[in-house]
C-alpha cells in the first residue's frame, strides 16, 4: 500500500474513533512537536488512555509505514478527516422502531435489530440504561464483543438487585458476568430520588443506548426478551445530529454530580 494511502486510511480510522477536537488536537502536537517529545506531547493533551493508545498507535503507524511523509501532510490529513467526520455526524437520520403486531403499511426497524446496530457500531464508547434487564443474551454477546474491541462500556440500570412487584432477578446477573466484568455500572440510589406524595420514590424509566455520541437508541422497550418479541413497542433509531452527544453528555454529567453512583 502506497505511504500517502497508509495515512489517509489511518487518519480516517482515528477520526471515526475520537471526537473531532481530540484529533485536532493531535494534529496541532504532530505541527508543533519534535519527533522525540511528541508521544509525550499526545498524551499530556488527551485526557483518556483509550484516546492517548488510538493516537500514538497512529503515530506509530505513520513513523513506521509512511516515515518520509512530513508533519504538514500528516496534520493535513488528520484535520481534513476530522472536518469530513464532523460533517458526517452531524447530519442526522431518524428511523422508527418497532416491535408489536405488523399493521401492514409502514415497513418499521425491528427493536432487537435497532439496538445491536447501535452496539455493533461503536468504537470508541457506549452508555446503555435500561429500567429492567432479563434474558438478552443477543445484546450481551454484543457488548462483549464491544469491549473485547476496545470499547469503554457504561451500564446504567434501576436498581442492583430487584423489581418491585417483580419475580425477584439480578440485573448485573441479567447482563451477565462479562459483561459486568469489563462494564463500569451505575445505578440510581433510592436517597437520591424524590419522594411522591404517598413516599413512593421515582424511578429510572429511561430505556437507550448511546454508541460514540453518534448513534441513539430511544425506546419504550426494556432490555427484556419479552419487549424484544412479543411486547407493543415504540422507539427511534439516530444516527448524527446533536441528539447522541446530548444524551450521552445527561448521563456523563448525572455521574460527575453524584446523581448516579457505582455498583
């Protein structure tokens, strides 16, 4: 493969992976740094191991594979890949999805099919919440595999142990043990919650799943086998746009204030 090739595919690759200012970031060090001090450099800018280990494998890549281009090419190619993702994202596409009797007219996503998309796509993050968790075996091998790329998995669910009303399961268990192993998991404390009128404390209800802050899954379906198959159930697939980030950065921001805690 011809060197100019090489850094093309590999800029490519790191700005589908980290957010647009990261890689500029990292084409401002490749402009303004010797050779000796910019693996140093890199990584006293980017905050996150994963991002720092994407960065310098790309440098690796180009010192190793396409040495004799210089840092100007090398930047040239990171902005532009930067600006062309950011691009991408930030046009959006809504699908509907649906599980439920088939009305016939409106072709729809199926909900299993939607969220596995959202999961099988990311390369960098998920963040996933769901009120109930139960048999979803399809969507834990996912997750595994998910990690087992490179990708930061965050769960957040209603309660650690039990359903109030419900026949009595485990979340974490529900998961899975690999998926709690390779997961940081948070939940909502019950002295967190407001309180109704008769004591009743409010619930996690939110049911989505959120890959790189590009992709979105917004259903009123659980991560259940029964909301995945025989329930009536509505939600939205995204794809671009501001929503992913959005929704990504509640959940980001409920963790740094305490809202929601570690198991």
């Amino acid at each position: 493969m011809k060197s100019h090739r090489v850094i093309v595919e590999a800029a490519t690759a790191l700005a589908s992976g980290l957010p647009a200012t990261t890689v500029e970031s990292v084409a401002d060090a490749i402009l303004t740094s010797s050779v000796s001090s910019l693996k140093a450099e890199i990584a006293r800018r980017l905050p996150h191991h994963h991002q720092q280990d994407r960065a310098l494998a790309f440098i690796d890549r180009w010192r190793t594979e396409a040495a004799h281009l210089d840092a100007n090419v090398v930047a040239i190619a990171l902005q532009t890949a930067a600006v062309s993702e950011q691009k991408h994202r930030d046009s959006q596409k809504v699908e509907l999805v649906w599980t439920g009797p088939d009305g016939g007219s409106t072709p729809f996503r199926r909900t299993e099919q939607a969220i596995l998309q959202v999961l099988d796509s990311a390369q960098d993050r998920i963040t996933l919440v769901s009120f109930a968790v139960y048999a979803i075996p399809n969507v834990a091998r996912a997750l595994v595999k998910a990690a087992q790329r490179g990708v930061k998995l965050t769960v957040i669910v209603e309660t650690p142990d039990k359903l109030g009303g419900e026949n009595e399961y485990s979340t974490l268990r529900a998961l899975g043990s690999e998926v709690e192993a390779c997961s940081s998991v948070y939940f909502w404390p019950k002295e967190k919650r407001k309180l109704s009128e008769t004591n009743k404390p409010g619930i996690l209800h939110v049911k989505c799943a959120v890959a790189d802050g590009e992709w979105l899954f917004l259903s009123s379906a659980n991560l259940t086998q029964q909301a995945f198959t025989i329930n009536m159930e509505l939600g939205m697939l995204v794809h671009g746009g501001m929503m992913p980030r959005r929704v990504e950065q509640q959940f980001k921001q409920l963790v740094q204030t305490g809202h929601l805690q570690p198991l």
